[in-house]
C-alpha cells in the first residue's frame, strides 16, 4: 500500500475530529496533538498507521471505541519496518480506549504513557513490542480484559494516583511472561495513598522476579498465577 492511498495527518488538532472506518485508513506522518478542550474520536473499523518514531500525544481527550467486530487498530504501514512511540496522556480527562489492537508502538520505551490523566482501557491487545506497556504517573486507570504481551521490562510500571479522583482497576486481564533479569510484571507504587488499588481476577503467566511489586495497601483477589 503507497502512501497516495492513504489519508495523512499530522501536527495539533485546530478543532473536534473524527475518523471514521470510511475515509482511511489514516497515515500518522509527524506528531499528532489533541490539545486540551478539544477531542479525538476515533470509530469502529478505523485503521491508523504510525510513521516512524510518530507519536499521539493527548492533551484534550481520545475516545476510541471499537466493537467486538470491528475492532480499531493502531499500527506501522504494511511492508514498513517502522517503529512509533505510542500514546502520551498530558492532564487528558475520561479517555477511552476499547476494542482496540495497538502494534510496533515500542519507539517510545512505552506504548502507553500517562501523566495526571484518567482512561478507561478495555479489550485492548499490543503486539511488536517486550517494552513497557502501561507508564502511570498521577494518574486514574480502569483496565479490564485486555491481554498483555511478554516483555523484557514491566508490563505497568508508574507510581501516584490522580489527586483528585483517584482510583486504579485492573481486572480480567492476561500478563504474558517478563522475561527481563528480576523484573517484576506490574511495579507501582501508590504510598501516601489513602487509595486501595484493585487487581481482579488477573492471570500472570511467569515474571523474572516477584510478578508483582506493589508499594502501598493494594487488594488482589481471585489471580491466577501459571
């Protein structure tokens, strides 16, 4: 597929944007920003390639909610080598990623990076990368049936929860093998938190190290550990 029979996108959002399944796939060809007050949705069916060392930096808010059927992919362009940098949440509120496939997004040492933000992670898979999956800093998280790739550093690592609102919900979710020396497959730390992280019904198929290393009061009930 040549780049003419994509649609190119690039640089701040001047206003409200939608992609939808009919007008791409898209071509990421250069920094993509959600400032804030302004929203990115992106819907069922989407296809969105990332260029090189590309990044979607959201500021405003992502809603990108796929279906069981049609799910959103966020990938590199067929035939391409390319690596991107992922998804970086500044101050962003009620974002939603669902029914989502995010693939190569290991440019960045993370595919999801969050700072003071809040997001809704739900049926999400990441392929193409044993990199950092999930980087939380002062940050609200809900996770739920997503499946987690093995990889050579912690799957989630971060420390803090949102001031504000906080709250952190991983459940129903599969952590493939950390196969890094003494790594850990979750590694957080919510101390000073009057907060109590919750890990539900969570499978973890093998870490280097402890599996999980959770600094602070942390509930975990019903996890499988293979």
């Amino acid at each position: 597929m040549g780049t003419s029979d994509l649609t190119e996108i690039s640089g701040p959002l001047a206003s409200d944007v939608t992609l939808d399944a009919g007008s791409g796939p898209y071509y990421v060809t250069g920094e993509l920003t959600v400032p804030a007050g302004t929203t990115l949705t992106i819907e069922p069916g989407t296809t969105i390639y990332f260029a090189q060392g590309t990044l979607l930096t959201v500021r405003g808010r992502l809603l990108a909610e796929g279906t069981p059927h049609r799910r959103i992919r966020l990938t590199r362009r067929p035939g391409s080598s390319d690596t991107w940098q992922g998804l970086a949440f500044d101050g962003a509120a009620d974002n939603r990623l669902t029914y989502a496939d995010m693939e190569y997004s290991s440019s960045g040492g993370e595919s999801i990076s969050l700072s003071n933000s809040t997001i809704l992670i739900g049926n999400v898979t990441w392929s193409g990368t044993d990199e950092t999956i999930l980087s939380i800093f002062g940050s609200s998280v809900v996770v739920r049936n997503c499946v987690f790739p093995g990889v050579r550093s912690p799957a989630v690592s971060g420390r803090h929860l949102l001031a504000s609102d906080p709250y952190m919900v991983f459940e129903n979710n599969v952590f493939g093998v950390c196969s890094g020396h003494k790594q850990n497959v979750l590694n957080f730390s919510t101390a000073g938190s009057a907060t109590v992280p919750r890990f539900v019904s969570n499978t973890f198929l093998g870490g280097g190290d402890d599996g999980l290393n959770l600094n602070g009061r942390t509930l975990i009930s019903k996890a499988t550990s293979l």
